[in-house]
C-alpha cells in the first residue's frame, strides 16, 4: 500500500473528538481513499471520560486498525498521555502549546513524547478563539492542521464540514474559519515526521464506494434485498439498525413497527415470515435470550426470517457500550429442543452488507430462520465499502408449491425430499394448506409425536441447512497468506478477523510461515474447508472476544483436534499485537529473532 | 519533592548540553535526568549543517544519538519545550506551556543563536538564516543551481558555509566587515592577508564600509534575483540569497530575574557554577572567569564546549576542576596559503 496512515484523536467527551473524526473520515472517503474507523467513547454525558477516534486511511480496504498510530492528536492531556505511546517511531503527536492553567510536572503531554516521536506542539486554543471567538472549535482547528501538514485538500474538508453542518450555516461557517486557521498554521510548519499520503486510489468503475458503518451495511443490505418488514425494540448496539430502517422503510412503501418488547419482535417477524414476506429484526444478546422460545417456533414451523444480533458485553445487562463476541453460544444453540438454525457472521463492514442480503435468500431458500451475528465493533466502526451498481441478491428464493387444481387437505407443506426443503405456499395461495404449529408435525403438518416421524423430521430441520454451506455467491471460509504447509494457522470470525489478518500479515513479514481463516458461516459448521486448512497448519490459533473460547469450542466439536486459544474479555477489540505475541510464542520465535 | 534522587536538569540539547547529560548518566547513574530544549529535532552538529546542500535532505541521517540511546540512557528529552524562567531559590524552572519542574541541579546549556546588529533587525524577513535544519533546507530550496549567495558580515560559520557553496558550484559574495572572521580576532594588518585567502578560495569579497555601509535588504525585481543589497555609495548587489553571520549572542532571556548574576552571557567561576550553587552553565551562553585574563571570556566552537559541559557535569556530581582556557584559537593560514580556523577541525 503507499498509503497507509492511522490518526488517532483522544480527548475529553465535550472536546468534540468525536465529531472531529467524523469530519476527517468523511473528508478522506471523500477524497477517495479507503477508510476504517472506529471510536471509544464513554456511556457517561458530555463533559466526563475518555474520548479516542481512531481512523486507518488507505489506498486498499483494511480490515482492521493497525496496533500503532502515525498520528496522535491529544484535545486533552490527560486523556492523551495514556495514549502516546501509541504512536510510532517518527510518527507525530500533535498536541496544544499552551496552557490556561498552572500545570504540575508531568502533566503536559511534551513530558511523555518518545525521543523517536515528532512533536508539533500547536496555539489550538489560540487558532480557535482568534478565528471563531471561542475555543469551541479547537477540535477543527486539529483538522485543518492536519490537512494543512500533510498537503491534502481543503476542499474535502470543507465538504465534510458543511455536510456535517447541514442547515446550521452559523456553525458551519465558524467551523470553516478554524478550519482554514488550522489549515494555514499546518502548511507553515516544517514536517519532521516520514508520514506521505499518496495519492488517493483511482476511482473504479461501476461500483460506487462510500464510507458507512457496520449497521447502516446491514440496512442498505435489508434495503437491496427487498426487505418488506422489520419488527424491533431498541437495544445498544443494535438500535441504530432499527433507526434507519424507520426512516428508509417509509419512503418505500414498507413497514415497520416498534414493538412493546423483544418477545412480541420475534413473534411478529416469525408470523411476518410465515405471511411470505422478507422479514427481520434485530437485537443484541438479552433480547436474544428472550427471543429464543419464538425462534423455535420459527425453526420447526420451518418460517423463514432474519434476526440481525449485535453483540455486547454480558450477561445480563453486562457492559453495553463494550464490545464482545461471547453471544456466539448462543446464536448457534440458544433455545430448547433440537434446534438448528443458519448462523453467519461478516467480519467487515462490506460483509455486512452482503451478509445481511444473503440472510434474507437463505433464509428463504432453507426455510428456516436465520441469524446474522455483528458485535458493537462491527456494528460501530466505519469502513468505505464500494457498492455495486446493481444490488447482489435474489429478489425471491423461496421454492413454491405448484397448488393449482391440487386439493389443499393433502398439501404436503413439509413433504421429506431429496434436498430436505419442502415447497412451502404462502397464506392465501390457492390449493395451498397454511399450517404453523409448535408441535411435531407430519409431512402434512398434522401434530405427530411418533418417533420414526420426530427422527425424521429432526433430520429434515438439520440435514436441509448443510444447502446453506453451498449458497450461490457466498463465502463460507476464506484463506489468506502463505499457501501450503504454514508453522501457524490463524482461525478467526467476526469483527477479529481483522486483527488476526493484520497479525498474520505482520507475521510474515518477520519470516513466519502463516496464513489465516475467516469463517463467516458458523452454522452449518463449514467443517471440510476448515479441517483442510487445519490439516496444514503447524498449530491453531484462534483468538476471539470472549472468555470461553466459545468459537473454539464449536470447532473443536466438529474437528476433534487440539487448538490454541486466545480469548480476552478486553471490553475492546482484540489487539493486533497480542494476537502477533501469540504467533510468535507459537511459531518458536524469541524476542531476539524477531527483532533481528 | 520528597524523593531521595536527584533531579539534574539540563538546558538545550546542543554540543554541551548533551555532553553533560552523558557525564551526569555517567557519573550519577541513579539519578533523574530531563533535557529541555526547544529543538523539535534530537541533537545533531550544527557544522554538519553545510551537508544539506551536498543534497542530503534527510535530518535522520544528521542526529548523533539515535532516540534508544536517551531511552536506554533515562535521559528524558523533552522537545519544543521552551524554558521561560528559572527560581534558583525554589529550585524550580517554569516551562512555557506553565509547567513548573523541580530540580536539585540545573545546567543551563542553552547556547546562542545568531546575532543580527540592531540596523539590520528591520531586514529580517528578507534574509535567510542558518541556525536549524529547517533553515539550511530553506536556502538549499532559495539557492538555484549555480545561485548567488551573499553573506553579510562573515563570521567562522558563514565562512565555513561558504567553503561548502562554492564546492557545490553556487557564487558567493561576502559583504565584509567588523564581524568577518568572528570569534577569530584578525589585527588590521593582518586582515589583508585573510581576505586575499578569501578571495583565492573563489569568494567575492566587497568591503561594506567602502561602499557606505549596508543601507536596505530588499525583494529582487520581477526577472531578478531574489533579493538586492543596496550600500551608502548608491551601488548595489543582487542574490538569490542574503545571509547574516554576525557572530551569535547568548541565548538566556529566561534566566533574567533568576537571581544569577549576568553579563552578556551567564557568567561563571572557573568551575563553570553561577552565582547560586546549584545552578552551572556550559556552551555558548556562558562567559567563564579566566585569571589570565582578568575578565569573563566566552569560549565558542564545539570542542570548547563539549569539553564544558563535561566539566560542568563533573563538577555537578562532586569534582571541584576548573576550565582550562584553550592555547591556540587563533585564525592561521596553511603553506599554500589556505585559511585554517581550529573550529574547523571537526572531520
Ligand atoms: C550553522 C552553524 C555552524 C557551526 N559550525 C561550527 C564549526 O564548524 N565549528 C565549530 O567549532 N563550531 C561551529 N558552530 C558553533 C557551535 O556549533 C556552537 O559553539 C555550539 O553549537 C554551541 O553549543 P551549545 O551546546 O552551547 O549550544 P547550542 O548548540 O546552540 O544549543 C543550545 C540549545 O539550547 C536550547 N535552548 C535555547 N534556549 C532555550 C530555552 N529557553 N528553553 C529550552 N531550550 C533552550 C536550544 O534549543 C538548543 O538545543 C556552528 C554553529 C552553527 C549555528
């Protein structure tokens, strides 16, 4: 890549650290090049806690943010000063000059700047309140700094900007001012750093790339698959899923409805599905749990539907605002009985969108509800993902009975088939039986509690899901990094993925025979591809945020072999320096070796 | 501060601050050691400096320490980091950004920067100075190939500069006059003999005072060269660029109202300590007492002040030695009648 740059901003909630990285992504997608961003803030109001906006600018996609920063931005010190060390040797840390107040030894950013780091010590205050009157916009000033610094166009910041401000002209025309002051201070000062921004990537042809969140994916996916119906109670960090559903299922002409609680979601999305319409809601971890009696109806009256989770902290009300994958278990087996259902999960945001699309065809085509599991990272974080022109999914893949001038009492509506999938009809379908029953059923729907019958349809509901691991147009598993025989295998899924890609990478790099594994489908378990990939590898890593190792335990389950696991309950991504530790530790490698 | 180590800190991250931190490691290896400067660059010599115009562009390849050497050393560097006043009763410095550090031992090694006569000072924007990488990069971005440089005054640095651009194939004229050949101090008689070796070397040297002084410093006209000298007499002078090297005055603003007693520069025993006992100066900004002499001498070039801020440093963790004034630091020249200056003598 000749562009590869990461700029972290940390400041106090209220210093506008949020919004700056907002800004700055938007500026860079803007001005083409490919963009992962994703931000730590505190539940607590304005004015308290730690704020960090971090952003990977590209000329390729990333999948993850890189362990060390170029750049470092503090909009308060003592945030900051944590921080530091996170930017690289010669990389450059950005920080105010002054001081308001008398400030104790130490308390001072300068005070911690690595002799290999590059200070820029900047008037922020002073810039803001010289070209705005207050010191409300420091956190523009840092953009226009930032711009000014490293030559890049104003003009993508100036159209972030006023697209951030949207109707605010007041706003947006004091923010253009600091912009402009932070941008004329940035190009006066003489760059010490080796950080070069190269040319943004040329823009391709047919696809449009925009930069967008994990969710937003997930609903311009529902959206270009059709989606008739979303049923849903607000849940961090599953909300913003269901908010701008609200305002894009209007405008076409579909609905959307917020129900009193999780239980009445799933019931309607189940009873939605059965009607023959695409269907889904969406929740995280506790509204799973109480949505698990319904998704068995949902499983043996074979409906199809889709139930978007984004995961956090838990049990219980757990941790809210922190990231996790440890509802991983529960997706796969929650609920009572035998109850198998599809169960997938991106590990960018661009899989979120396919995802979330090909949720809606499978769960049509296998007849069975389907889960699509993100967590607060993947749910959260920014990437520009390039869409093509015309949307990827099947508008229908149900396989419908041909009922005209047949006669309804004997219906098969789950008829025993070669492929397990019976033709299904929808309400109202002519010569069609519409039946949805919670009880074992026989072929015609008739409750049935013989056990040759419950053995066989037991084997229907699972043996029909094993379609799902050939879908059309869908990556189960993928590999990546040395072909063949490698020292360690890196086997990931969800949002760590990417770090364990990055680690892998980076591994390589030191001389270590590597590659990785993302699993995207988890459920069917893509066994065969994924016991091939182990078969070459020395050892198995796999690393995931949870404390139970809970992907490990499902694959060992399917592939009896041993593995290595790394499963950290950090309430943040998984860094990619633990996950490269734990490729050395395995691969033999001491710190010397590495080193040298 | 209730700790038991001491807190040594140093002023400036030049030739004599950097010698002393190595000493005071050295020599105290519990002890805390912090250097301030306002450089944003680690510690690089300055006469390498000519360097940037043999094309070497990158300021990596001109520091001396590499950044692990401060780390392994616990020597904390704090950069762009501006001293603005020092309480040698409460032992304490106060940085700009209002900071306020404590210290058991203070150096203050915070050199000089380059000395522009009051007549000049209104010119300033027009001239080009030398002093920091990002001014040498700026003039070797001014001066074309082949370009004109003029220097002003003339001291050891701008000399050495000069040796540097002729090599490199630009032009060099020297406006000649009090400061040329600074700290050297050349007798009339002898001046003659010294510019001729000048203008052997391929300098255009022009005497100021011949033509009137240096009346104004201005923009070249449109198709000209940058920038047009014009003197007493009417005549004029036309560069891309104009450089001032009129030797280089002490750099210790912030340690007026210390309580140490100053001169021109920070004056100090022979043992390199101010007027309070725990404050010592070395390099550039301090005049040291010479016997011999009977007055406060300052003793410039960088082995002069290397040597300082090792004794500095020295005398701060126990010795008790005294400054031993250099023999010759006069100006020579060779047999084939090549100017020699003992500051000079870095390769
Ligand atoms: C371009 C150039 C070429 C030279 N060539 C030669 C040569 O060829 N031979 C030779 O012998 N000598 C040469 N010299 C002179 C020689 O470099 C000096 O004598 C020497 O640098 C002085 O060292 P010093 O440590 O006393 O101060 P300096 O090297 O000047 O360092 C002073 C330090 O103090 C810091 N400082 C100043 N004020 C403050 C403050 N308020 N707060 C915090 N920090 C502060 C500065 O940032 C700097 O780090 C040259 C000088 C220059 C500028």
């Amino acid at each position: 890549m000749s562009t590869d740059i990461q700029i972290a901003i940390v400041g106090s909630a209220g210093d506008g650290t949020i919004a700056a990285g907002d800004i700055l992504r938007r500026a860079m997608a803007e001005m083409g090049y490919r963009v992962i961003s994703f931000d730590l803030y505190p539940a607590e109001i304005r004015g308290f806690g730690k704020c960090i906006a971090r952003l990977r600018v590209t000329d390729e996609q990333a999948y993850s943010l890189k362990p060390r920063s170029d750049v470092l931005v503090s909009l308060d010190d003592s945030h900051a000063i944590p921080h530091v060390s996170e930017a690289r040797e010669w990389g450059a840390v950005i920080y105010e000059s002054g001081s308001v107040t008398p400030l104790a030894e130490g308390a001072h950013i300068s005070a911690h700047i690595d002799p290999g780091q590059i200070p820029y010590h900047v008037p922020i205050r002073e810039l803001s309140e010289k070209s705005t009157g207050s010191a409300r916009s420091r956190n523009i000033v840092v953009l226009g700094y930032i711009a000014g610094l490293f030559r890049l166009s104003i003009d993508g910041f100036l159209r972030a900007l006023n697209s951030k401000f949207k109707g605010k002209a007041d706003i947006a025309q004091k923010n253009e001012a600091a912009l402009r002051a932070g941008y004329e201070e940035g190009a006066r000062w003489f760059r010490l750093d080796d950080i070069d921004f190269g040319p943004p990537p040329a823009k391709g042809a047919g696809a449009t790339v925009e930069m967008i969140s994990g969710n937003a994916a997930v609903v311009r996916g529902a959206l270009d698959a059709g989606i008739d119906n979303f049923f849903g109670y607000p849940i961090t960090p599953a909300t913003s899923i269901m908010e701008r559903l609200a305002s894009e299922m209007p405008k076409r002409g579909t609905r959307l409805v917020q129900t009193e609680d999780e239980i009445a979601a799933i019931s309607a999305t189940v009873g939605a599905g059965f009607a023959g319409a695409r269907t889904a809601t969406a929740t995280s971890g506790p509204g799973l749990a109480l949505m698990s009696e319904m998704l068995g109806l949902g499983i043996i009256a074979e409906v199809p539907c889709v139930v978007f989770v984004s995961q956090r902290g838990g049990p219980s009300t757990g941790l809210p605002t922190k990231t996790e994958q440890s509802d991983l278990n529960i997706a796969v087996y929650g609920g009572h009985g035998d109850a198998p259902r599809i169960v997938i999960a991106p590990t960018n945001v661009e899989g979120c969108y396919r995802c979330a699309g090909k949720a809606f065809e499978m769960a049509e085509a296998y007849q069975t509800p389907v889960i699509l599991l993100l967590d607060l990272y993947l749910s959260n974080r920014y990437e520009t993902v390039p869409f093509p022109a015309k949307p990827p999914f099947e508008a229908d893949m149900n396989s419908y009975a041909d009922t005209r001038g047949g006669n309804a009492a004997g219906f098969k509506r789950y008829a025993l088939t070669a492929d397990n999938v019976s033709p299904r009809t929808v309400p109202g379908q002519k010569g069609g039986m519409h039946i949805a029953t919670g009880l074992e059923h026989n072929e015609l729907g008739r409750p049935n509690d013989q056990p040759d019958n419950h053995a066989a349809m037991s084997r229907k509901r699972h043996e029909k899901l094993q379609l799902a691991l050939k879908h059309p147009d869908f990556t189960h598993t993928k590999r990546f990094g040395d072909e063949g025989k490698v020292e360690v295998g890196v086997i990931a899924w969800g949002s760590t993925f990417g770090e364990a890609l990055e680690a892998m990478i980076l591994a390589r790099a030191e001389g270590i025979r590597c590659a990785a594994m993302k699993v995207v489908m988890i459920a069917p378990f893509p066994t065969e591809a994924v016991a091939a990939f182990m078969a070459d590898c020395g050892d198995v890593l796999i690393p995931e945020v949870n404390y139970q190792g809970q992907f490990a335990g499902i694959l060992q389950a399917h592939i009896p072999r041993p593995v290595t696991r790394l499963a950290r309950v950090p309430c943040e991504p998984m860094e990619v320096g633990d996950i490269l530790a734990e490729i050395r530790r395995l691969a033999g490698r001491t710190t010397e070796q590495q080193a040298a | 501060m209730s700790s038991n180590v001491r807190h040594h800190i140093v002023i400036g991250s030049g030739v004599a601050g950097n010698q002393a931190a190595e000493t005071l490691r050295e020599r105290d290896p519990d002890s805390r050691i912090t250097m301030i400067t306002i450089s944003r660059l680690p510690f690089f010599n300055r006469y390498d400096l000519p360097r940037v115009f043999r094309g070497e562009r990158d300021w990596r390849r001109f520091i001396i320490y590499p950044a692990d050497y401060y780390r392994r050393n616990r020597i904390a560097l704090r950069r762009a980091t501006r001293v603005v006043g020092v309480d040698s009763t409460a032992q304490t410095l106060t940085l700009e950004h209002k900071e306020t550090i404590h210290f058991d031992s203070l150096l203050v090694a915070s050199g000089a920067g380059a000395y522009l006569p009051e007549d000049m000072s209104e010119f300033r924007p027009l001239l080009h100075g030398f002093g920091a990488f990002r001014d040498a990069i700026e003039v070797a971005d001014a001066l074309p190939k082949k370009g004109h440089a003029i220097l002003l005054g003339g001291d050891t640095i701008g000399l050495d500069l000069a040796r540097t651009l002729l090599d490199t194939g630009h032009r060099v004229t020297l406006v000649a006059g009090p400061y040329t050949f600074w700290p050297h101090e050349v007798t009339p008689e002898e001046r003659p003999k010294y510019v001729a070796a000048l203008q052997k070397m391929g300098i255009v040297v022009v005497e100021a005072q011949e033509r009137g002084g240096i009346a104004g410093v201005e923009k070249g006209a449109k198709g000209l060269a940058a920038r047009r000298i014009t003197f007493g007499n009417g005549s004029d002078l036309s560069g891309d660029v104009v450089m001032p090297f009129f030797g280089v005055a002490p750099s210790l603003d912030f340690m007026l109202g210390s309580g140490v007693d100053i001169e021109r520069g920070l004056l100090v025993s022979p043992n390199l300590r101010t007027t309070n006992e725990n404050i010592y100066a070395a390099g550039d900004v301090c005049q040291i007492w010479t016997d011999s002499e009977h007055r406060y001498c300052f003793y410039h070039g960088w082995k002069n002040v290397r040597a300082m801020g090792e004794l500095a440093a020295r005398n701060i963790t126990g010795a008790n030695e005294p400054w031993v004034p250099p023999q010759d630091e006069t100006l020579r020249l060779s047999k084939d009648g090549k100017i020699q200056s003992p500051f000079w003598e870095y390769q």
